[in-house]
C-alpha cells in the first residue's frame, strides 16, 4: 500500500479532528458504478494476512494509531503513523501485511476508486473553496478526487455551496441522525449546509472527478 502524506499541513493549519471517538464495528457502507466505501476497524496487535488493493484510495482515519506494513517483496517493513481526522490518499503496492502496533485498535473509512478520473467540469461560480473558505479548507487534489474538510460550529451555516462532482460525505462527529464514522454519498447541486445541532460538525468530503 503506498502512502502519500498529502494532508500533513493540516496538522499546523485547519486543524484535524479534535474530537475522541469510539471505536466501531467494520462494515459495507455502500457501492456504486465509481465507489466502494467500507469501514475497517483495525484491531490492535493482530497481524493481517497478505493482499493487496487493486485501486487508488482515500483512507479518512477515525482514531490516532500507529501501524506497521510488511511486505512480501525484498523491501523492508514500515511503521505509519495516523492521527484521527486525518485523509490520505492511498494507491496500489503490491502484496502486503498490516498490523496495528500501537494499544489501541482504530477505524479507517475506506474509499475505493472504481474509474480513472479527469473529469474537465468547470469550477463553478459558487465553489466551495471560493465563497466559504472560512469553513471549507482543502486536503488534497488530483486527477481522481478533490477532498475537502468542512467545519461548523453549533447552528452555524455555509452560504449557498454549488457542487458540480458527486461526493462521499464522511462524518467524523454525529451530525442529522448520522453517527461519527458513517458515509453517506451526495450528487450535485446547490444549497447550503446547516449545522442544527448543539454541537460542532466535521466532515470530509471526497468529490469524485
């Protein structure tokens, strides 16, 4: 599995989750014709048997954890290091074997990519990251996905957001009868989103291109 630390400055900037979330149980979320999103959880100290991925991924990581990677080719083990709320982009690498190393178990949303990308779509007038930049930050661009991290106090809102990519909305706190860890997948359009609760929202959105 390689890794690209492609969210790291959102460790100093925006910053990344700052909330303590239990563990949960693995599951099937949802599939469709461009993803599969599961969530894994990663239980601590158990060694996982060789596979491998045969697509490009975004991992959003739940908990804080450190895991190490071994690899059925003459390269040498590797330890990784995941803070909760941090995105990752993940591609194929060939045959490997995880293991959670650190104490604690932790979950990982998982977003498989089922098509290449590059979509040419115009960035629209009311983008996201043009009229809410106080509350949308972005985490990483490629050819394949745009992802975004949205922030909201309690019974805040965003001004009207025009959305021209399907997304994967990942929750990292309980938000509108969604749990912390649920996914839930979005098409375009435009609107606001509202915070109603009494608590702060924070979410990951991943548009696929």
């Amino acid at each position: 599995m390689k890794i690209h630390f492609l969210a790291l400055s959102t460790l100093f900037g925006f910053a990344l989750c700052a909330f303590a979330l239990d563990t949960i149980p693995s599951a099937s979320l949802f599939e469709n014709s461009d993803v599969k999103v599961t969530r894994a959880l990663e239980k601590a100290h158990v060694k996982g048997s060789f596979h491998e991925h045969k697509m490009n991924r975004v991992m959003v990581y739940l908990q804080d954890g450190r895991q190490r990677f071994e690899y059925q080719d003459a390269r040498k083990p590797v330890e990784l290091d995941w803070k909760a709320g941090q995105v990752v982009w993940s591609e194929p690498e060939g045959m490997h074997s995880p293991e959670v190393v650190s104490d604690s178990a932790f979950n990982i949303v998982e977003i498989e990519l089922k098509n290449s990308g590059g979509s040419k779509a115009a960035t629209p007038g009311k983008d996201a990251l043009k009229v809410d930049g106080k509350h949308y930050k972005l985490e990483f661009e490629n050819n394949q996905v745009r992802v975004l991290r949205l922030k909201l106090s309690a019974h805040e809102a965003t001004p009207a957001i025009e959305r021209v990519h399907n997304a994967v909305a990942v929750y990292l706190t309980d938000q509108d009868g969604h749990k912390a860890g649920d996914a839930t997948w979005e098409t375009p359009g435009t609107g606001k989103r509202e915070n109603t609760g009494a608590t702060p929202l924070e979410m990951v959105l991943v548009e696929i291109k």
